[in-house]
C-alpha cells in the first residue's frame, strides 16, 4: 500500500535505498522499464481515484516534505511532462509543453513546490510577480522574509514582474528554459528591476 492509505508521515525507505532502487531501474531493458512504469502509473491510479473530500488533503511524505494526496497526482503530471520534454530535447525534437499541461501545473509548481526548494537566509527580503499572459487571473506574488516563502495568488506589484506564458514559464522554473531567450521569442517579459533576477535563483535553485 502507499503511505497515502498506511498514514505514515515519514518515508519508508532510506537515501540508499532509494539510490538503489534507480539503479535497479537504470538497469532495465527497454521492456521491463516500461512494464515497471506502466504498472506504478496503474497503482497510483486506481490507489488516489478512490480518495475524496478530506481525504485529498490527507498529509503524505515525499523527499522534499510532506504533500497532500492530490499533489501526488499533479507531480506525476510533472515528472512526465519535463522529462518528455527532456527525452525529446536529447533526440533533438524538441517540443514544447502543452499550453494545457502549463496552464494546470503552474499554480502547483509555485504554491507547492517552489517554496520547498527555497535557500532563503534571514538577510533575504524580496518580492517578485508572476503573471501569465492573456489570462488576468493568473497571478502570483512571492515573497521572501526573514528566511521564509509566501506564495499568494494575487495581481500585486513587485521590483520585479516576470510575465509569459505558461508552459515557458513552468520551464523556466524548473531551470528548463532562459528568460533572455522567451524574450527574444516573444514568449515573456520582465517588468522592473531585472537584478532581482540573480536573487531569485539563489533562493530557489532549479531542482
């Protein structure tokens, strides 16, 4: 059973174990890596679709803290979507993600995970906006306080607004994609002061 429905809080394998097991999985044919991958999707599934209401919101451990069960189906979404974006990247068929995929895991990204890859030290103090085009509620505001990480859904002002789309806005979270670049292409941009740019990668480094 996962962790989801044992209700444990803490995760039940070690570091070295868990290296261990993505070297078994690096160690796989073709077939057996795509069987193996079948049948987790397959688990995780059937396991979360019989889970409503209070139970959605049910704490459950990950290697960055503990999530609600519902982000667990939101991060699979996102382990697929950057590593297809990854694997055509490498073949040299980039493509990029869907406007659709960008759209539903930006507030995830920003609300849940965001805040768990912060290096923020209490001499830290900064504001920034995210705000998605052609979509006016679409905004966020993050702050950084005295080591801490507030994200807030709103359209407020900050030293620095970064505005783009959605899918080349999850990327570039993610380390994916350069600002400087969906600048050129049209696809976003920075609004204020852009030396707070250096400051939002040293509190939240790609992961």
């Amino acid at each position: 059973a996962l962790p989801i429905f044992r209700g444990e809080r803490t995760l039940s394998i070690s570091l070295e174990e868990r290296e261990q097991r993505q070297r078994d999985l690096s160690a796989l044919t073709e077939r057996e890596l795509l069987t193996t991958v079948r049948s987790s999707q397959e688990v995780l599934q059937e396991k979360l679709a019989r889970l409503e209401g209070d139970a959605l919101e049910a704490l459950c451990p990950h290697t960055r803290g503990l999530q609600p069960a519902w982000w667990f189906v939101d991060q699979r979404l996102s382990e697929l979507a950057f590593h297809g974006w990854d694997l055509h990247v490498s073949l040299g068929t980039e493509r990029e993600i869907p406007p659709a995929v960008g759209r539903f895991l930006l507030p995830t990204l920003l609300t849940r995970n965001l805040p768990t890859w912060s290096k923020a030290t209490g001499e830290v103090h900064a504001r920034w906006s995210i705000r998605v085009t052609n979509a006016p509620d679409a905004a966020w505001l993050i702050a950084v306080h005295n080591g801490t990480v507030s994200v807030t859904r709103e359209p407020a002002e900050a030293p620095l607004t970064i505005r783009g789309d959605a899918s080349g806005l999850i990327r570039w979270i993610y380390g994916r994609a350069d600002l400087a670049a969906l600048q050129k292409q049209g696809r976003a941009a920075l609004i204020g002061n852009i030396d707070h740019l250096a400051t939002w990668r040293q509190v939240f480094p790609a992961p």
